[in-house]
C-alpha cells in the first residue's frame, strides 16, 4: 500500500530561519525533505493593519500520519506568533518516493 503523502507549506522572514527549520524537521523524522524558496512578498492583514513583508517559503514533505508530530515541532520551533501551516494531500506520487517518504519520516 503506497502511504498517504502530504506537502506542508509555512514562511518565515530570513533565509537562515527557513533553513533551520527545514533542517530541524527532517533532523526530527517528521519531515522526510523540505524545499527552501524566496525570497517571496506576502502581502497580509496583521492586528488591523496591511502589512507588506519579505518571507522564505518552507514546503516540507510528510506522510498523513506524521503530520500532527510536523506541526508541533512547526509550532515550537517557529518565532511567529501565528506562523503559517497549510497541508495539502498529495494526489498521487511515485510509489518509491512515497515509501521513502514514509521510511524517513519513521523512527529507527
């Protein structure tokens, strides 16, 4: 049975910031891989204002199963106060890719 595969997206405001939790996650097993791209201008509604800001993009690959443990090393890692974490179902994904995913996000 190929796992059930999930991207999961946040942002962050330095490139050093999204590579550690990049790194962090897949050090902890709860993401298999994480891709770090940006910068990118989000534009947002923040404690009654529009603000403009400069963020990294974080999309980390996990399986359903893993994906509580992802979010809450996402939420304790993270220094915004309500960071971004939108998780997609994968459609479908290469059955090799897909059990590596599920290997890496794994326990030894």
């Amino acid at each position: 049975m190929i796992p059930s595969i999930l991207t999961v997206v946040t942002t962050t405001d330095a490139r050093a910031k999204a590579e550690a939790l990049a790194r962090g996650s897949v050090e902890a097993r709860v993401a298999a891989c994480a891709q770090v791209s940006g910068p990118v201008t989000s534009v947002y509604r923040w404690q009654g204002a529009i603000e403009t800001a400069e963020e990294w993009r974080v999309e980390f690959k996990t399986t359903e199963a893993r994906y509580a443990a992802l979010e809450a090393h996402l939420l304790a890692a993270h220094d915004y106060e309500t960071p971004e974490l939108l998780a997609t179902p994968v459609a479908r994904a290469g059955a090799d890719y897909a059990r590596w995913v599920e290997r890496e996000t794994t326990a030894p």
